[in-house]
C-alpha cells in the first residue's frame, strides 16, 4: 500500500496511541492529537492526507475542528468517528466537507479501507489543480 | 397546427405526385403499368411516412433536450441568485451585527447602568443578536445549494454507502419506535459518482423519512439495478406524506411544510441539486396520510479500465 | 501590555468600516480605514500596516486584487479577507493567493480578535526567522 499522512485526532489518549501504533504497522505515516487544537498545531508544520476526527471532543468540538481544517487544507480529506450517532452532527459534518461519518468502534481494516478511498479521493482533486 | 397538418399529409404527397404524372403523361396504355405504378406509388407512401416518423422523433429528442437544458440554465440561475444574495444579505446584516456589538459597549458605560429601562434593551439586543444569527444559518445552507460542486467520482458500493448511513440514524430512530428495514439487491453493480455528495443525499432522505413519521412507524431502504447503465435507491416511509397539491414543489428552495423556524426548506433542493450534478434524477411518489416514497437513479458510469486511479 | 499591530481596514460600506474601527479600539487596537482598493494600496504606499482587514467583493478593484496587489507590495503585511459568502473553492482561491484566514459576515468580535492576533503573532514569528 502506498505510504500516505494520516492524523488521528481523538480526547482519549488510548485509542489514539493504539490507532497510530496499528496504522504504522501497516506501514502508514501516522500521527496523533488528543484535541482540536493540538491537530491544528499539527497542521501547520507537516501535511496530512487524511484526517480521522472524533465528533464529541471537550473544548473544540469536532464540527468545530473539522470546519478549521477545511478552510486550512481544503484538499485533505476528513473521516469524522462517532460513539453514537447523532444525525444533527453527521449530516453537519458531510455538508461541511467530511468524507465520511463512520460509527465507533471500527474495525481497523474498515477504518483503512475508508482513508484509503479518502486518499485516492485527494489525489484526484490534486491532479484536477495541477 | 400546421406542422400537424403537414405531417399528416406529407407522405401522401410523393404517391400522388406519381399517380398525378402518370396521369398526365397518358402512360395507363396497359393494365400492367397501371399495376406497376400503384407500386411505385406505395412504396413512396412508406417512404414518405418513415421520413416523418423520424423527423417526429428527432423533434422529440430535441425537445427533451431543450427541457433539460432548461433546467441546466435554471440551476446555473438559481447558483449565481444564490451567490448574489448571500452577499447582498450578509453585508447588512454585518454591519447589523457590528451596531449591536457597539450598543452593548456603550450599554456598559457606568452613567447608563443606573437606568432601570437599560436591562430591557439589553434583552432586546440579545434577541436581535439571535436573529441575526438565524439569519446567517439560511443564507450559509442556500450556499450550500448554489455552491458550484465539481463532483470527485470515484468507485463506491452503494449498498455499503446505504448502510452505512442507515446505521447513523438507526438509534434515534429506535428511540422513536421506527423500523428500518433494508432491501438491498445482493449482485448491485458498483457505481462509479462522488460518495460524499450521495452520503449527503442518502442521510437527507432518512432523516426527512423520520421527520415525516415523528414516532412508530417503517422506513424502507431499497437498492436495484435498473439496466446495464443505472441503479436506482427508494427511501420510503410510513409517514405523514405529502398532500397532492404540494407534491411537485417539495424540491423547490424555500418549500418547508414544517413548522416555522424548523428546517429551512433546503435539503431536498440541495439533494436534487447534487444528483442532477451526478447525471441522474430524483422523484417522489406519495399518499397523503400514509407514505412517501423517494427514488434517486443514478447512472452507473463504467469508468474504461486505466482510468481509474487505484483499483481497489 | 503586549504589542498589538496596526490595522488597515478596506470595505466599501463606510458604516461597516467605521464601526468596526470604533469596536477595536475599545480593545485598544489601532486601525484606520479605506473605502475602496485603490484608497487602501495608496494607503499601504504611504504608511506602514502589519494587518489589512479585506473585504472581497468591492466595486472597481476587487479584493482578490487588492491581495494580491498587497502580497506584491510586501509580502509580511498579514491579510484577512471578509466576504459575505465562503463556497470552499472561494476559500481555496483565496487563501491560495496568501491570505492569512478569511472571517464570514456577519461576525463575532471575538473571533474577529483572535485571527487578528493569530496574524499578527504568525507576522512576528516570520520576523524572528528573517531579522537576524
């Protein structure tokens, strides 16, 4: 599989720590942040292909962050992750430009099913800028 | 009217022409040429009403190619209506929004605070504050609807992708004592479209099911393959449907049946917006009272091998 | 106190530009204002700004001009542009050509503050790495 940037942003550190563990066994250049902040501190000195994004997060929410994210690279595809799917948030997150709005908890090889078709997605519109 | 009558009688026109000649000529010396010419004169009859036929289905097509563009320039309209008011509307209501932000300051000036009257006008601005708002919320989601989206097509299942959102709304739609039950054809064809814009749709369409329900009743989710070319999804409900009358403008901006301040009448123009984007259409069929039913075709888009970016 | 940077503000409505003008200096920002795109490059010739509050859509010079007009001029000056409508390809236009962020109208002041000191601290943070 191709090597592409992926960012995982989540407020509970285990789960970050063992995604990003699991991604970068599967050979994926993976990093973490446990708030909206923090992944948008991230962003600001490395690019990301695809971003994995918890909806509930304390301080700055997921909508909140995802809607950040896009007006800073809107090229990088967001997948938002949701405990308990709330229709208000996901059809929010889907209008604002999320990828996909996937249930927790996910299988890991779903879950890099899904980043995988967000980066094909993203080379796409790359190849349309050029 | 007289295109009609011209087509009614054109193809009579080259036969007796024939027999006319014929007539003129004084060629009728033996019975068998008689014969002949009949013949001569039948077979350009055929002819004559084969032309027209095809002349009547070209102007068909034409037809239906002048509705459709139409509609393609009525979209573009509506974008750039939609594009210019936000921005007509958005700039007043800044310069709305930054008055009451000074009246606030000013509000907090110790000479004023004694006043007993100034706690109302406060609240008065509060609300002003939150209508402002509102306001912004409609006029962010009509751009949503004008917003030029260049669609991003990709291979996707569709069963998957009808799943998928299906399961986002399956635990409010428990709470609420609705069933949502799945029908989905087992060897659907993949589809080559934009799989966040058909989210969209999808989730639109099942959250206007349970609004059209409230509480105790189904939802069907449904996925065929149509032909070689399209499939097709229907979401249909056991909800409040939609009166006879109003049927044909549920996809029309700004159309809303629920009650003020609830929803803004945009999703299903925003749905129409974005499958017509991807090269299909949506329709609905309802009875008043017990069901709705939406059904999205959607062209199939056989992308020729190579093309694609990675095959999965 | 901590430094704060001199603000141009460009909108064609006077009302706008002058209130908002009037909002910021109650949180001791100093601004001045243009009413049109040429105004403000004059402007941005004769004085020294570190920030420029840009409207987009503005008779004669657009604002998408004037930034880059701006960028040309001296590529420190932060830029945010205001705009009544973000579609995400204006967004990408825009901050494609160098702005710093953009602000929806209408606005909350403390969002409008807290880009005018993201800017402005992305601004210093540039001078650090060019002045030795």
């Amino acid at each position: 599989m191709e090597k592409f940037r992926v960012l995982i942003v989540d407020d509970e550190i285990d789960f970050v720590e063992t995604i990003v563990k699991r991604l970068k066994d599967r050979g994926l250049d993976a990093v973490g942040a446990t708030g909206g902040k923090e992944a948008l501190e991230l962003m600001e000195h490395k690019d990301f292909d695809v971003a994995v994004l918890d909806v509930k997060m304390p301080g700055m929410d997921g909508i909140e962050t995802l809607r950040e994210m896009k007006k800073r690279k809107p090229l990088m595809e967001v997948i938002m992750l949701t405990g308990h799917g709330s229709v208000e948030s996901g059809i929010q997150g889907l209008q604002l430009g999320a990828y996909n709005y996937v249930m927790k908890p996910v299988p890991l090889n779903d879950l890099l099913k899904q980043m995988t078709q967000a980066y094909e997605r993203k080379l796409i519109e790359e190849g349309r800028e050029r | 009217m007289a295109k009609r009558l011209n087509s009614r009688f054109f193809p009579y026109i080259p036969s007796v022409l024939v027999l006319a000649s014929a007539v003129l000529t004084g060629v009728f010396s033996e019975p068998w040429q008689a014969v002949v010419l009949l013949v001569i004169a039948g077979i350009a009859y055929i002819n004559a009403k084969g032309t027209v036929k095809t002349i009547d289905k070209a102007e068909e097509a034409c037809r239906t190619l002048n509705e459709q563009l139409c509609r393609a320039e009525k979209l573009s309209t509506v974008d750039e209506l939609s594009a210019g008011i936000a921005h007509e509307i958005n700039n007043p209501l800044g310069i709305i929004a930054q008055e009451t932000q000074w009246i606030k300051h000013v509000f907090k000036s110790k000479s004023l605070q004694k006043l007993k009257e100034i706690e109302d006008c406060a609240d008065s601005l509060n609300q002003i504050c939150m209508q402002v708002d509102r306001c912004k919320e409609i006029v962010h989601k009509l751009l949503s609807l004008a917003r030029e989206l260049e669609p991003v097509i990709q291979c996707l299942d569709l069963n998957e992708l009808v799943s998928q959102m299906t399961n986002i709304v399956k635990k409010e739609m428990e709470e609420r004592n609705i069933k949502i039950l799945m029908n989905l054809e087992t060897n659907l064809p993949l589809v080559y479209s934009d799989p966040p814009l058909l989210r969209q749709v999808v989730l639109n369409l099942l959250i206007n099911a349970a609004h059209a329900i409230e509480r105790d009743g189904e939802i069907c989710v449904s996925t065929m393959a149509v032909s070689p070319q399209s499939v097709k999804v229907i979401v249909m409900d056991t909800g409040c449907g939609i009166p006879k009358e109003h049927v044909d403008k549920v996809f029309t901006p700004f159309f809303s049946t629920k009650k003020q301040g609830k929803g803004t009448g945009l999703g299903l123009a925003i749905c129409r917006g974005i499958i017509e984007r991807l090269g299909g259409n949506i329709s609905v069929v309802s009875e008043f009272g017990k069901s709705t039913a939406f059904t999205i075709h959607l062209p199939i888009n056989r992308i020729p091998q190579g093309d694609i970016l990675h095959g999965s | 106190m901590a430094p704060k940077p001199k603000i141009l503000i460009v909108d064609d409505e006077e009302r706008f530009r002058n209130t908002m003008r009037k909002l910021l200096s109650i949180e001791d920002y100093e601004a001045s204002v243009a009413g049109s795109g040429s105004e403000a490059l004059d402007e941005l010739h004769k004085n020294n700004y570190d920030l420029v509050i840009l409207d987009v859509r503005m008779p004669e010079v657009s604002g998408v001009q004037v930034l880059s007009e701006i960028k040309k001029l001296d590529p420190t000056i932060e830029v945010i542009i205001m705009t009544g409508y973000a579609s995400v390809d204006t967004a990408k236009e825009i901050m494609k050509l160098g702005a710093y962020d953009y602000l929806l109208k209408p606005y909350a002041i403390s969002e409008l503050l807290e880009k005018i000191d993201a800017a402005y601290e992305r601004k210093l943070g540039r001078r650090q790495l060019t002045e030795p």
